[in-house]
C-alpha cells in the first residue's frame, strides 16, 4: 500500500487531507529522515522537533507565495520531503545531492539560503516591507529557535519589526522549555481566546474606541492592558514579546496538531506583527534522539535500532579534542586563562574545561559579537581569554575582533575550530575564508598547525604573547603522531624547512603540510627535487626562509583557505617588497566561489589540494621550466666541450 508521503508532489495536497492522515504522515516523514540520516548523517533532532510545525504551516499557508524563511535550516527536512524532494533525500549532504539546509536554487519553496543563526526575522522583515512596496498580498512567516533567538540580530530584528508593526508571523519554536498540565491548560485557554479572530478584532475596535473616548478613555485602556499583560506575564514570557510591538500567542503544544492548525488559522487572518510561542522536543518520535538530544543535533551515521554512532577511522585523537585538553592543562598551570564559547561547549571541545573550572567557563550562548568584546574586557582586566569558535561562524565577530581586541592590542586567542572544508553541511560552515580576512588586521598573529601536537605548542605560544593571536585548525582527527608532555612555545614568525629541493619549493599551511611532504617524496621518485617549508605562522611571515627558497625560482604556496587574500597572496606580497617578482609563484587554494558540500577528501581532490593535486601542479610548472630552458641556454655563454678522458 503506497504511503500518503509517496503522494505528495507539492504542500497544496495537504489541504485534502484529514487529520488521521496528517498524523500518519508524520510518522512517514520521522521514518523517512531517520532512514535517510541514519545512512548520511545530519540534523536528526531538530528536524523530528518540528514535523508537525512543517505539515500544519503547509496545510494554512499558500508556499510558494507565501514565504517561510527558516532560522539555520537545519530543522527543514520535512519541509524538503513535502515540497517536491522527497526522490531526492536520499542524496541529502552528499557532493551533488540536496543540501541540508534551505537553497533557493534547489526549490521556489526555499525563498532565503540559511545556514547561520539569526537570520529569519531580518530577512522576515525584508520580505514583509518588499510585499508592501510591491502592494502584494501575501504573509510571511519567520520560524526560529529559542537557541537562535539568543542571538543579537534577532532582537534587532524584533526590534524593527515591532517598529514598523508589518504583517509578520514569527513562530517561536521551543525545544527546551517544559511546563505543567495545569499551566499548560490555562496557557491553551489564554492562546485560544487570544488567537480568536474575533476577539482580536474586538480588541482592536475596544482599543480604538477607548482612544476617543474624551477624559477617561485612555486611562481605562492603560489598566486593561495592565490587566491583560500582568495575566500573560505570570505565565508566560509574553511581556517581553509585547515590549517589542508582538501580538503574543501561546505557549502552545507544537506536536498537536489540531492546535497548531487552529491558532495558524486565525493568525492567518491577522494584519500585525505576531509571536506564536510553540513547544517541541527535539528527536521527537526517535527515543535515541529524544534521550541525547545533543548528540543527534548533528550526528554522523548511525544504527537506527541502537541509535549507536558508527565509529569513524578512529586512530588519532582530534584536533579540537587535543585542544580541549591542553587548554585544561594551561588552565591548572594558570589561573588567568578563562575559556570562552557560543553555544558551541561540545564541539569547540570546552567541556572538559567547563567541569573542572565552571568559574572560569563561559557559554554566551549564539552571540559571537558579544563573546569577543566580553575577552576584550576581560583581557583589559588582565585575564587570558581564549575564544573558541567556528571559523564561519567568527565572521559574526569580526567587527569586534578589529575594533575591540586589536586596535587595542589587547591578549585575547582565538582558538579557530573547523579551518578548512568541513564536510556535508557545505558552504555555509566551510571555514576558507579566515586567513583572507584576518590577515588584513593589524597587530594579529596568525598560526596554523602541521599536527596535533605542534596544536599543542601553537596554544602555548598564543598565551604567551602580549598581543592578539589566532590559531586556526581542521575539523577531524590529526596525523596520529607522537605528543609532547613540555610544552614550549614557538619563536613567532619562524617557520620549518622540512626537505631541501634545488627545483622548487613548497610553502604549505596547516594541515596542507603533510600533503605537501606526500606530494614531495612522491616527485623525488620521478627526478624532481623540491624543498617544503611548514609555514606555521601566516602573519608574521619567516622572510629569512622564504627568501632563500624563493631562489629556487619556483613557489607553490598550499593552503586550506580561499586563494583571494589569504596566504599565496602574502607571499607575492613578501616578493614585491623584496624586488623578486621574477619568481614564478603557484598559488594552490580554494577558488573565488563557494565550496560546494562534500566529504573533506574529495572536496580536496577535485581542486587539487590532495598530495596527487599538488605533485601535479609542481609537476606540470617543473615541466614548463624546462620547455622553456633551451631558450634561456641560448643566452649563456657558451660552454667549451671537455675533453674525454
């Protein structure tokens, strides 16, 4: 018997469906995003957290034209198993397949690209004021989570919004709230009759009619909407939603599915600003997911019986663990060293720092602004702050990063965690981009391990500066190699000569070296002699050693960072100010457009950033040397034959 999801070619045919098939068609979608991540991983909480939410938004509204604008994205699965994509999930965050977040170029139904946090009540507000402009009739929903809503530009967004008072609907999804039946009861009471079409046109028309009324009329509405606002506060956080220009709605159960359509309904026929507050439970329906919610937030592949995580290569420990655990150890040795997160505990690697110094730890939540003018002030105060973050997810701090550490000068590390391609969840979280801009602000040091343990050491250096500096390192595990136990720092701005080679030579970053030693042994066996050089340090450059195998008159420059501005580009800088532009320099990197989503491996090889791809382009400039020789000879002076002997 063929199920109601195999049916569905557009969220139209919802309309046509009883509520018993709606309920059956939640579990089919559970089912089908369980299967699909069980084999491709992904965001398997989230999306189960919101199944009911997606079916009831594409039963009242009218997608595409009305526009859903999803906060992160990683909660949509179902919305892309309901909206024509359904033959394609199989193929979720593989290199060619759909993504895993929203793409406006896969679907009419993603009407904005996220990825990042934050972003849906802005955009939300843009798409509402453009409706108006154009005198459209349509609505425009923003759905955030209350991880997202933590965010700055969220507020700022609320802040506009309720300002300009436009027909938008933000839904609140809440996955971490819990409330009794008794409250629950009387907060379902309150939602029903507030989201009642005609109490909320009552409401508007009593309001209207009290702001005429001569003498007493503004009085008596002040104290019934002291009434009103006291009663929603004592149960719920409408208030602060109201203090913002919001109509708000709820709390109100988000796996219910005739709630949901009722209130949606109503709300649907409102012409203000609106807040439905929903409560959810991430991994709704998959006990494994409901049980460890933050596990299977992102999870790679995994047993759907067990809910088990297949175990990956294993072997070396990671980069980001290494991290985590040296910088427990700087901190039993230091009791200024304070740790400093955003939202990101677990995947930064803090937590172990985070249970043995709970004092010292701070989690600010989805606030990357705040989090690195919070270790300014700290730094101000004599502290060493380390800030832990996602490379892309730094780009959010940029502007403190410039204006309130470095113009300052101020001793704040940045611990960069997921340098480089990251792997399925694609262009959004690649971090290929922080060489380029952080090399552009004065006063900061810039390193890049080789391994795990040269990790080790880099940490060491950045707390011992009395300046600025930023480590930056790949997602996964290292190389496997032996670890120090004294950790001593490194003699800033020097870099490693790891092979001599009269041919050429190549300068590599971070984890771009051990490929680079690959792609070397590999050409010696072929006649063809580089030298290879570990950079470490990206600002300030080792002049000295690059100067001298600038000699060699060949230079490949190797990083895991787009080519535009980042290191490659340094060094043709490092040249011009020497006079050496006649040095032939290959700059290996990632292109001037977004990397698509894929493993870390193949996304290497096919721009040629792999041990193959480098020998390659080593091999090929090597050859074009050559060719080019006979020419070059005619312009020597002859050599006398020798004699035999």
């Amino acid at each position: 018997m063929p199920s109601i999801l195999d049916g569905i070619t557009d969220p139209s045919q919802l309309k046509a469906l009883s509520l018993r098939e709606l309920e059956t068609l939640a579990q089919e979608l559970r089912t089908r995003i369980i299967e699909t991540c069980s084999a491709n991983g992904g965001h398997v909480a989230p999306s189960l957290g919101v199944v009911e939410l997606t079916i009831a938004l594409h039963r009242v509204f009218d997608s595409p034209k009305d526009k859903i604008v999803w906060d992160v994205g990683h909660q949509a699965y179902a919305h892309k198993l309901l909206t024509g994509r359904k033959d394609r999930f199989g193929t979720l965050r593989t290199q060619g397949g759909i993504s895993g977040f929203p793409k406006r170029v896969e679907s009419p139904h993603d009407c904005f690209d996220v990825g990042h946090s934050s972003t849906s009540i802005s955009a939300g507000v843009g798409f509402a004021v453009g409706r108006d402009l154009k005198k459209a009739r349509n609505k425009v929903l923003a759905v955030i989570g209350d991880g997202a809503m933590t965010g700055g530009l969220a507020f700022e967004g609320l802040n506009h919004a309720g300002e300009l008072n436009k027909d938008l609907v933000v839904i609140l999804n809440d996955n971490e709230m819990s409330i009794s039946e008794n409250v629950g009861a009387l907060s379902n009471l309150l939602s029903r009759t507030i989201t009642s079409e005609y109490v909320h046109r009552a409401k508007k028309d009593l309001e209207a009619f009290l702001e005429g009324v001569p003498m007493f009329g503004r009085s008596v509405l002040k104290i019934a909407k002291r009434a009103e606002e006291s009663l929603k506060t004592l149960f719920t956080p409408g208030m602060l939603f109201e203090a913002f220009g919001f109509e708000y709605i709820g709390p109100i159960d988000g796996h219910d599915i005739p709630k949901l359509l009722e209130t949606l309904e109503n709300v649907k026929r409102f012409d203000d600003a609106v807040l439905i507050h929903v409560l959810t439970r991430k991994g709704k329906g998959y006990p494994p997911a409901e049980a460890n919610p933050s596990l299977f937030h992102g999870v790679g592949p995994f047993d759907i019986k067990t809910g088990k995580v297949h175990k990956g290569k294993g072997g070396a420990a990671s980069y980001t663990g290494v991290f985590g655990q040296t910088i427990k150890r700087l901190a039993q040795e230091d009791d200024r060293v304070v740790a400093i997160t955003a939202a990101m505990p677990d995947g930064t690697g803090l937590t172990p720092f985070a249970k043995e110094f709970p004092e010292r730890f701070f989690d600010v939540g989805i606030a990357e602004q705040h989090a690195v003018t919070f270790a300014a002030g700290l730094a101000a105060e004599g502290f060493k702050p380390v800030v832990a973050l996602y490379s892309s997810f730094l780009q959010r701090g940029f502007d403190q990063l410039c204006h309130d550490v470095c113009l300052q000068d101020l001793p704040v590390v940045f611990a960069i965690d997921r340098a480089g391609v990251v792997g399925s969840d694609g262009p959004t979280h690649h971090g290929v981009f922080d060489l380029s801009y952080l090399r552009a602000v004065p006063g900061l040091t810039i390193m890049a391990p080789k391994d795990e343990n040269e990790l080790q050491h880099m940490l060491v250096t950045a707390l011992s500066l009395d300046g600025p500096a930023a480590l930056r390192y790949p997602r996964g595990n290292g190389l496997g190699v032996p670890m120090d136990q004294i950790l001593t720092p490194l003699a800033v701005g020097k870099g490693e000569r790891l092979r001599d080679g009269k041919d050429g030579a190549i300068l590599a970053v971070g984890t771009m070296v051990e490929s680079a030693r690959q792609a070397a042994a590999a050409l010696a066996e072929e006649g063809i002699e580089v030298a290879v050089m570990n950079a470490r340090f990206v600002k300030p450059l080792d002049t000295e050693l690059i100067l001298e195998l600038a000699r060699t008159g060949l230079l490949i420059t190797v990083e895991d960072n787009v080519v535009q501005g980042g290191f490659g580009t340094a060094i043709l800088e490092l040249l011009e100010e020497h006079d050496m532009t006649g040095v032939r320099v290959i700059r290996l990197g990632y292109p001037d457009s977004f990397v698509e989503q894929g493993e870390q491996a193949d996304l290497k090889a096919a721009y040629g950033l792999d041990a193959a791809g480098i020998a390659r382009s080593v091999r090929e400039a090597c050859q074009g040397r050559r060719a080019s020789a006979p020419a070059k000879r005619l312009e020597q002076p002859a050599v006398p034959e020798q004699p035999h002997a």
